[in-house]
C-alpha cells in the first residue's frame, strides 16, 4: 500500500453532476473531487457557486469522521487538498437511499402528505440510480431482479441508513438545524464486498433547516431560486466546519 502522504491525483476515470472521480497511484483508492457546478432537476437546470464545492467536501469530511467514529464504515480516507477527497475504490450499488424525517420535496407532490408533516417513524426508501430511467423509485423485489442488489444487502442498507439517520439528526440538532430528509449512497468495498457508505453528505445532499425559522439551508435555494446557494452553503459550514473560518 502507497503511504497517504505520497498519493497523486492521475487521470479523470469519472465526472458527474457535481464531483470529479480520478485514479491515483494506489488502486485501492480514488479521488473525489469536490466541483463548484450545481444541477437540480435532473439536470435541467445548472449553475455554478463559488466555493460550493470546498463547503461541501468539508462538510462531508466532517460527517464522515463523526460517523466512522460512531461505527459506521464509509469511504472517506483522508483530504489531500481542501475539495479532494481520498476515498477506498468501491462497487458502487445502484441505489439512492432516501431517509425522511419531515415531509418535503417529492414525498409532499406524489402522496397526500402536507409539507413539514413530521413522521411518527422516519422512512426510508430506494431509488433505482439511473438519469436515463430518471431515478424511478424502487423495492427490494425490483431491486433483485435488476441485479442492483441482493436482499440481504437490501437488508443491511436499510439498517445503516436508520442508524446514519439518528447519528445525524443528533448531530444536525446539536448544530441548530433540522434534517426533513437526505440521501445516501453504499458501496461494496474489498474481497468481502462489505457495504459502506460512499458519495457525500452535505448541502447538495440533504434538506437542511433552521431550527427556529425553517428557513431551507441547502440546495432548495437553487432548486426553487430562494437564495444565493455559496452564503446559504457558508452558513451550514461556519455551524458544522468552524474550524476552517480560523
Ligand atoms: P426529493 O424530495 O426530491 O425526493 O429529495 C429527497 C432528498 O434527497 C433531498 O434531501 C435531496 C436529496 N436528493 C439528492 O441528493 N439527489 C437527487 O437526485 C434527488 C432527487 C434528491
Ligand atoms: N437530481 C438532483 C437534484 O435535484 C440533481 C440533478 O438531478 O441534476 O437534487
């Protein structure tokens, strides 16, 4: 294994909506590099902000390390810049994971459920990850058949999300916001195709609200023109990441 402190950023293997994925010269690991260009809508609509994509790599960073220190496994590595991320290579599974604490967005569009209804029990559900099918929503049956994953890995997925769930909403509370709802994403690492979280988790990735206000602190700015996403995205970082406006 290649010492962290001598791991290189190589070729681009994967660019997405938000982030940049580049080989280095461990093959266990890759680099997730956190870009300043923020879609919404599947992206139909487009934009960039400053210093969106340093926000959210140290948002992130931050969520993981509470996280593994609260067992759960993740990708997350170590920083090699401020919106570099190393992370272990993994088998991505083909899902977005959706846990709901308090209606909004789709849920309150599709289901009579009124906006900012809080749920007697948080609920979790599973989107098939596809721009070309338009993330359908889908259950474990789906989910086998397509080969996207077993039902046991279903199972487990369901567990960890539960569990990231109550960790992060403690952690949202103690910082002043609440968390109506986020996705996850899971991948399968090592020989023992183990499941950990991977992607990120931050203001792209999640509804974030004042406690007191309500007020959406998150890629709703952007999604329905509420406000400038870069000061809406600092506001999280200085409560979450102070340590990086010293
Ligand atoms: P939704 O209300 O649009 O279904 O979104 C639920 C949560 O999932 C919200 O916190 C935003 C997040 N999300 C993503 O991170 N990526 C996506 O592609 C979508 C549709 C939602
Ligand atoms: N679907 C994502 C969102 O609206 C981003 C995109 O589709 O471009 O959150």
């Amino acid at each position: 294994m290649i010492s962290l402190t001598e791991i290189k950023k190589l070729e681009p293997i994967y660019s997405g909506k938000a982030k940049t994925l580049y080989k280095t010269n461990d093959p266990t690991k890759l680099i997730s590099e956190f870009r300043d260009s923020l879609t919404a809508f599947n992206g139909g609509k487009k934009s960039e902000a400053p210093k969106k994509g340093y926000y959210n790599a140290q948002i992130t960073r931050k969520i993981f390390v509470m996280l593994e220190e609260n067992g759960i496994k993740t990708h997350y590595v170590s920083m090699l810049s401020d919106v570099d991320m190393v992370v272990d290579v993994v088998d991505i599974v083909k899902l977005e994971v959706i846990v709901r604490n308090i209606a909004a967005g789709s849920i309150t569009k599709k289901y009579p459920m009124p906006p900012g209804k809080v749920f007697e029990k948080p609920i979790v559900a599973f989107d098939y990850k596809s721009d070309e099918y338009q993330d359908p929503m889908i259950n474990e049956d789906i989910a086998y058949a397509l080969g996207v994953a077993t039902f046991e890995e279903m199972a487990d997925i369901k567990k960890i999300a539960l569990k990231i769930n109550e960790l992060l909403k403690a952690y949202f509370e103690q910082n002043g916001f609440l968390l109506p709802d986020f996705k996850l994403e899971f991948g399968r690492r090592g020989p023992n195709k183990e499941i950990v979280l991977a992607d990120e988790i931050s203001c792209d990735t999640c509804r974030i609200w004042d406690k007191e206000t309500k007020q959406s602190l998150d890629k709703d700015v952007f999604r329905y023109d509420k406000g400038d996403p870069t000061q809406t995205y600092e506001i999280v970082a200085r409560k979450l990441v102070p340590e990086i406006f010293k």
